[in-house]
C-alpha cells in the first residue's frame, strides 16, 4: 500500500537506491531533547547546562534558547504523525536527564517520566521503533556546580539515572544509546568553551572525556539488568574521517594524530581497552585521572556503534610537531561543496569510515546514528520547502552507505538528522536541518521537498521488501 503524500512537487524516486538495502534495514530520524521539546519550566523539569549557557549573553547565535525550541513537548501526537506520513520504522530521541532527576541525583520527577513514557507508547502504537539516547548533553546545573563531568561522581550519577529510566522504559524501548557524542562534550563544552558549559581547558576536556565515558561504561550493566534480554545497548560517537591533501611524511603523521584526536580517543578505550598510544603526549597534556579498573569498566561489551558522520577533515601536514587538536585542517578546498555549516560534502568518507571501523573495531552492528546538511531554507507560505541541495546531499551519502554494505559492512539502519529544524546549539536557530522545516512564529511543520524525498525512498524500500 501506498502510504506516502502526494509530494507537492515531483520528486524523483529513487527505486534503484532503495533496492540497494537489504530487508529489515531501519529508516529512521533523530531529535535530541533541548534541542526540540521547549517547555523548559514545566512540569518540574530542571535546569540543564544548556539552559544556563544559552541564558549567557554571547554564547548563542542572537542569544537564542531551547525555552520554547520546536515546542514538541505538546506536540507528540502532531510530530509522530509526521513520522508516520514520513514512512519512518525508527525514531532516536534523546531522554532529558533534569526532567527525569532535577538535581542530577536523588528525587525521581515522575511528571518527566511520564512525558517519555506517552512517547515511547504513542511510537509504538504507531509502528516506529524507539530509540533512545540517555545523554545528548543536557547535564542537570546542580551536577555541573559540583564539578560536571571534570567531578567523577557524575560518572555515577549517570548510571543511577540511567537505571531509573530503564526501570520505566526497558520494557518499550527498542535499542538504547548511553551518550551521544561524548567527544563534543568533552572538547567543545570544558576545552574550548563553545558549547555547555563554556569552559576552557584542554587537560579539563581530557578528564571530562574520562568520566563520560566512565559513565557510559557504568550505565551498561544498569541498562541490561533493566531491560529484556538481547535489547540492544550501545553508544553514538563522531566519527570523522581524516584524510591527507598531500604524500609529504609530516601529512601522514598529521593525519595519524587527527584520525587519534577525532575518533581514536573515544574508540579505542570503548573497544580496545585503552587509550591510543602516545595521544596525551601529542595533546602536550597529562593522562587523565584513571583509577584501577576504569578501562575494564569503559570497555563493557556493546550490540552496536552508532556512528555520527556529516564530513570529513583534510590535513596539510605542517614542518613543525603541531598538538593533535591544532593540526592543519586544509580549507577551503578547491571545487569542493559546502553545507550552511561550511562542512565539506564529502560522502566517499562515509562509505571510508564505514569500512574502516567495521574493520579495526569489534563494533558489532553499526548504526548511521546522525547524517543530514544544513542549507538556508526560506518557505513562501506554500505547501513546501524547494531544498534541492538536501535532497542531492542525502542521496550522495545515503549511496555511500549503500556502498559499505557491499562491501559487507554490518550497517542496520540510517537516521537522518534531523527530523525537523531545531536548536542547533551554539548556532541557535540560524541553521536548518530538518526534512520538515519548522516556522518557529506558528511551530507550523511544513515537510520540506527532501522529507517527501525521504518517504518516497522509504515507499520504494517497503515495496521492495
Ligand atoms: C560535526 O558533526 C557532528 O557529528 C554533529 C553534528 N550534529 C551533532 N553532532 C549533534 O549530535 C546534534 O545535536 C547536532 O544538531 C548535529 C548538527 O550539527
């Protein structure tokens, strides 16, 4: 049966992609909860870091908030519609922990509970599987005056929460995601101040990324004595590919130490055990505060990686030794495209990316967690948004996911990011990735030409399969 809209524009079905993706693959689009539910104050929901850094006058794009955001908070039963119109099998939202624990410990909000709740049965009632993300980095205030994620108390405090909602949702929720990206977390929060909680600290990001993912590996046995058995558990990292613009020695090495500080720093000690080799020394910094076990605990085995993946990074070597964190990124690249976020469309380093994990890592199943473009869409007041650009975007990387999984990558499914335009964090609402454009004076959604394009795709896969 046909259940897509009757795109307001032509849209050419892309069959011949959809054919390239094996039965039971997910489609699915992601949200995160600052970043889309509004209704900061209500219902005994706390306050985050991310309330506290948008308050702050020069943080955010025209100091922007998520007070009011994409107002999701009252509207499940409207945007899981729009799930259901767009022919989605998944949805990954994020949990956000000051609903649930408005001080980061002790009191359970049951009020917070209950939203998540509504929405995980709404999903189900409507056929979407759920997938949620426990941490997408809204950390409770009163756990960040304490120290956040430098203290490793909240390493705990996380497990604790993360144990209180899996005894709600575990019996719901079809996979869940410990943290979302601990790397922006670490790096843009405490070592260069651009994101919550603005501080700026290089060793505080090093001991940051520590404890997150202490507490990554702390949730896990939380999560699995909560849920049914074999409800898969894993994390979403970045995962960037590093490339070299040229075949000099110190580009190679340049490169090895970008592929170590954007990807390595989180992969190996998750899948490996520890952390690579010589990168504090090439980060001029001292380890962090490892304590006796925490590498075992870190390393819990998961189900599957969730992989975050918008561009790639291409490094020019420098003469001198540089730090890790300050190679020489080549920019802009000649002939190349740019998204509104001035990343690079670049979607071989997908397919790369894809294959190298798989390939170095015991990832178990991998999940395209987030991919999508930013552009400046304006809407007319007519029945769409013309964003040609997302839609050659999606189709070029969505064709390289194709393409790692003929190359055997154990690839299960694809979210777009995102499901609607929403707080994009430091940029506030200044840039668009929805495949539905939100008209933030009405919160009217108007489904953008590449979410028709999405739900014919999707249409030709179900009528493949
Ligand atoms: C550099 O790309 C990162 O992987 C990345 C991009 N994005 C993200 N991580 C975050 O997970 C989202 O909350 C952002 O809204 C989204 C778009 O910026």
């Amino acid at each position: 049966m046909d259940i897509t809209p009757k795109a307001p524009i032509q849209t050419q079905v892309d069959t011949d992609l959809a054919r390239r993706f094996p039965p039971r693959f997910l489609w699915g689009a992601a949200t995160a909860s600052y970043q889309i539910e509004g209704a900061v104050h209500e219902d005994g929901r706390g306050s985050s870091i991310w309330d506290d850094f948008s308050a702050t006058p020069g943080k955010v794009f025209e100091g922007h908030t998520g007070e009011v955001a994409a107002d999701h908070y009252h509207r499940v039963e409207e945007d899981t519609d729009l799930m259901v119109r767009l022919g989605l099998s998944a949805y990954r939202f994020s949990i956000a922990w000051p609903r649930i624990v408005p001080e980061g410990r002790g009191a359970i909000n049951p009020a917070g509970l209950d939203f998540y709740d509504r929405l995980v049965d709404t999903l189900l009632e409507k056929g979407i599987q759920p997938f949620a993300t426990l941490y997408h980095w809204d950390l409770p205030s009163p756990l960040e005056r304490a120290g956040g994620w430098l203290n490793r108390e909240t390493a705990y405090a996380f497990a604790d929460y993360t144990e209180i909602v899996a005894r709600r949702l575990g019996d719901r929720v079809a996979s869940w995601i410990t943290l979302n990206e601990p790397w922006c977390s670490a790096y843009l929060g405490y070592g260069i101040g651009v994101h919550a909680p603005g501080r700026t600290d290089r060793q505080g990001a090093i001991d940051a990324a520590h404890h997150l993912l202490l507490g990554h590996g702390l949730a896990v046995p939380r999560l699995r004595a909560q849920v049914p058995a074999g409800t898969p558990v894993g994390i979403t990292l970045i995962v960037n590919p590093v490339y070299g613009a040229d075949e000099r020695a110190e580009t190679a090495r340049d490169v090895k130490l970008a592929h170590a500080f954007s990807n390595a720093w989180f992969l190996d000690p998750i899948y490996r055990g520890s952390y690579p080799e010589g990168f504090f020394e090439a980060m001029a910094l001292n380890p962090p505060p490892i304590q006796e076990g925490d590498l075992e605990i870190i390393s819990a085995p998961l189900d599957f990686l969730g992989v975050n993946n918008y561009s790639r990074t291409l490094i020019r070597g420098a003469q001198e030794q540089p730090l890790a964190d300050s190679c020489q990124a080549v920019a802009p690249i000649p002939n190349a495209c740019y998204t509104d976020m001035g990343w690079e469309i670049y979607p071989h380093g997908l397919r790369d990316l894809l294959v190298n994990v798989a390939r170095d890592y015991p990832v178990g199943n991998i999940y395209v967690t987030e991919n999508g473009a930013a552009f400046p869409d304006t809407w007319d007041g007519g029945e769409t948004i013309n964003d040609p650009r997302r839609v050659s975007y999606l189709r070029s990387y969505l064709t390289a996911c194709a393409e790692a999984l003929e190359q055997g990558v154990p690839l299960r499914g694809y979210f777009v990011w995102s499901l609607m335009d929403n707080f994009e964090w430091a940029e506030g609402y200044a840039k668009r990735f929805g495949i539905v454009y939100v008209d933030y004076s009405t919160q009217r959604r108007i489904i953008k030409e590449s979410g028709y394009w999405y739900a014919e795709l999707l249409n030709a896969f179900n009528n493949n399969n």
